[in-house]
C-alpha cells in the first residue's frame, strides 16, 4: 500500500525514452495521476500550426497565447485529453509535424511561463507521476521522485518509428532519428529551462531493458523513495 499524502513523481528526459507509456503503466499500478506536459506544448504548437504563424518567431507566438483556453481533462478510460478553445484536438497534437512546433514553442521563456502555474496546480491537487523535460529541475523542483529516463538515440528512433506505423503514419526510420536528434539538440540546448538531468534524479537508461523491466524499475524506484 502507498502512503495516504499526495506524492508528486518527476520524469524527464529525450524524446522517445518511453517517458509517456512508462509513466502512463506506471500511474495505473500505483493509482495516480499521470500527467504529459508534452502535451500541453504540442497543443500550443498546433495552434501556431492553424495560424499559419513561424513558431520560431517569439513574438508573433507570444501574441497569441491570451486566446488560448487549454484544458486538460481524463475520459472514461482514465486517459488524458487535450481540449483547445473546447475543442477535443488530442489526435491533431500527435501528427508528426506538431512536434516540431512543439518544440520551438516550447523554448520561448513567455510560452512556459504560461504554463508553470497550470502544470503546478496539477501536482497540489493529487498525486501525480508527470513527465516533460524540466519537471524535476523547473516545475516541481520538491517532486518527491525525480527519475531521468533515457536510452541511446538509434533505440529511440526505432521505437518511434514503431510507434508511428502502429498509429497509421509511417515514416522512415532515417527521418525519425534525424528529428529526434535535432529535437534532443533544441531540447538540451534551448535558454529557457534545457532538458538536463536534475541532481537529485536517478538516472535509469532503458536501451538494454524490455518494457516490463523499465516498469518495474520505476516501480521500485518510487516505492523505494515514498513507502511502500
Ligand atoms: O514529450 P513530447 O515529445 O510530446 O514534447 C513535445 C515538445 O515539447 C518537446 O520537443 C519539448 C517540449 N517540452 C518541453 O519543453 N517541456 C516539457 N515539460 C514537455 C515538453
């Protein structure tokens, strides 16, 4: 049995590493909250995307970030979903090309500013294993667990790619390493809050672990730091 007080869990790390599934099986076993703060900046990066405006240009995207109304809700099957000005775009956030708008939104200090307070009023309300980039150093720097979650570019990029046929856009495995490598530089290299490990983060690289080992890993990790 877990402890009764809220306990908030950190996941960051690259793109690809399994944060998002890891950290979704690992909210089902221990009962909580999972939160994916990728999605909220994908949400943004798909507004930019319909404006037809450079998500790179600071600030044409600073502009339009008071008509914006992100709302983050779960359906009955206990997953997340992103709602834009009422509308349901969870789908539209995952095409291929909203990632790299997620990105460039995401290293412009107004557009995470934006999203600080949201991100950390989720954590007061319930205990909640999240995951993004600057989790543990930036958004829940108290996070009772801060877990850096990686694995080597080329297993990332074939389990990307995996992921990309199973939902029915398939692309070359070529073209998936070279975004991931160019969003693990934008990522690592960006001013405002760069993805980097956290201090205090136990590092787990799953390039040699199955899923159910990197499960378990985490499950231990965090057991082992909030009381099982
Ligand atoms: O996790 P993801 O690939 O869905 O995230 C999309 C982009 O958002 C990613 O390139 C970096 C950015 N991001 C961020 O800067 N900070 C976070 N906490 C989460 C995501």
């Amino acid at each position: 049995m877990m402890s009764k007080k809220i306990f908030s869990v950190a996941v960051d790390g690259p793109s690809g590493a399994g944060k998002s599934t890891l950290s979704k099986a690992v909210a089902a076993e221990l009962g909580i909250v999972y939160v994916d703060t990728g999605a909220i900046y994908r949400t943004i990066g798909y507004y930019v995307f319909c404006k037809e405006i450079d998500p790179k240009d600071a600030p044409a995207v600073i502009a339009i970030l008071p008509e914006l109304d992100i709302q983050m809700r779960y359906g009955d099957d206990g997953l997340q979903r992103m709602y834009l000005n009422g509308e349901d775009v969870s789908t539209q956030i995952r095409l291929p090309q909203i990632s790299m708008y997620a990105s460039a939104v995401s290293a412009i200090p107004e557009v995470r500013e934006f999203l600080l307070e949201m991100q950390r009023e989720l954590a007061r309300r319930s205990s909640v294993i999240m995951d993004g980039r600057d989790i543990g150093t930036v958004v829940l720097p108290e996070a009772d667990v801060k877990i850096f979650l990686t694995a080597a570019a080329e297993i990332r990029a074939q389990r990307r790619a995996k992921e990309l046929e199973e939902r029915g856009t398939p692309t070359p495995f070529e073209e998936v390493l070279r975004d991931i490598q160019q969003r693990d530089w934008n990522d690592s290299h960006r001013a405002a809050a760069p993805l980097r490990q956290a201090e205090d983060a136990v590092l787990v690289d799953t390039s040699e672990l199955t899923f159910d080992e990197s499960k378990l890993k985490l499950l231990e990790v965090i057991k082992g730091r909030v009381g099982a």
